[in-house]
C-alpha cells in the first residue's frame, strides 16, 4: 500500500523500519550473552528475523489468540498465550460491564480451540525454546492496545528470561512510559504523541504475505499460523 498523505512518514517500508529499529539495540550485550529474538504476532516475525540475524541470536515465535468482547468481535478485551498466561483489558471490561467468568470461559475455549492447535500444527506440539537465564527481545511490528506485548512479557517472566527487553519501530509516548516500568528496556527509534496506526507512518505498508513468513520461519526452523 503507497502512503501518499501530508503527514510525517518515518519510515520507507518494513526493511527500513527495522534498519532504523536494530540501531537502537545494545548489540554487544546482545551479542556477548545467549539471546533469544521473540516475535509477538505474524507482523513481528519479520523485525524478529532482522534482530536475531543483527544479534546472532536465536528467533522464536510466541503464539497467541485474542478474547473477543461478546456481540462485537473486534474489539479484544483479552488475550491468552500458549503458556496459558492472560492479560485482561480491566478498562474495557468495566466499561463494557462484561462479566470476568466470560472471559476466563472465552480463554479457555480459545486456548484449546486455537492456541494449542497452533502449538501442534506449527511446532509439532513442541514448546518454546528455553528461556531461562536468556536475554529475551520481544518485537512486533506495532504496540497499540499493548495486550499482546503484555501477554508476551507475563508468558517470558513465567519462562524465566534473564533480562527482557521489548523492541518496535515507533510507539506512542505514553505506551513507551508504560512499558518502561515492565520490562528491563524498551527500543524504539521514534516516540511520539497522538500515535494513530502503523500504516499511517510508512510510505509503502501492506500485510506481509503468508508465504514471505512461511519462508522467515522455515529459515528459522519453526513455522507459524496463517492468521
């Protein structure tokens, strides 16, 4: 998709975006201790494989699945990992007056539904690489709602990760602060206020095909769902 708009783009397309994302990182202490590049969703999988290659570290694939808000499947209100850790979104579920018994229902069923069908499909029912005592990267490609990072970092924590750093190419300033107090370190070459959605800062940005993440996770020797 060509941007064509009279805002601020910061970035020509995904390979620039992640040449811009690595000169952020602190490579040597990447580099120099044993690390794991973990990309959060299929958009991440493609600034995991850029970082793991950057780092010499080892890309691996956290495999998730959202719980929808009931009557409204677009709005994610949950979010459950194949550790089987949950993330809630207390402001929306107070909003919306949505029962908590719903949700842990809805992440059950989506958790044998889904997740672990994943699990099974894409790794052969295998878990995720080891993460104890690692420098563990978690990446995506946006960080808007942040469930899926906060998923990701509850799963990482559980897994035992040295120290866990979250990298992605442009955030919102108040996320950035967020995420600063949960995690060891946050990457991110632009910050800025009033983010509005990824597409909106690339000149050229389109769903990355399901064949070009197949090719990056095969290279990797794991593979991940069409989602």
């Amino acid at each position: 998709m060509q941007n064509s708009s009279n805002h601020d783009i910061y970035f020509e397309n995904r390979k620039d975006a992640a040449d811009k994302l690595i000169e952020t990182l602190p490579l040597e202490l990447l580099q120099n201790n044993e690390t794991v590049v973990i990309g959060v969703s299929e958009g991440g999988v493609f600034f995991a494989d850029q970082i793991a290659k950057a780092t010499g570290g080892k890309m691996e694939l956290l495999l998730t699945e959202p719980i929808m808000a009931p009557n409204n499947d677009e709005l994610a209100i949950a979010m459950i990992s194949e550790t089987e850790d949950l993330v809630m979104h207390k402001a929306l579920i107070e909003a919306f007056d949505i029962s908590e018994d719903y949700v842990y229902a809805e992440a059950e069923r989506k958790y044998e539904e889904a997740v672990l069908s994943y699990v099974y499909k894409y790794r052969k029912g295998k878990g995720l690489t080891s993460l104890k005592g690692k420098y563990v990267v978690l990446t995506d490609e946006c960080i808007e709602t942040g469930l899926t990072m906060m998923v990701a970092l509850k799963s990482v924590i559980g897994e035992e990760a040295k120290n866990i750093y979250i990298a992605t190419p442009i955030l919102d300033t108040v996320v950035y602060q967020n995420l600063l107090s949960v995690c060891d370190g946050v990457f991110c070459p632009y910050k800025i206020q009033d983010y509005i959605s990824i597409e909106y800062y690339y000149k050229e940005f389109g769903p990355l095909a399901y064949e070009d993440v197949m090719q990056i996770v095969e290279q990797q020797n794991i593979t991940t769902p069409k989602v």
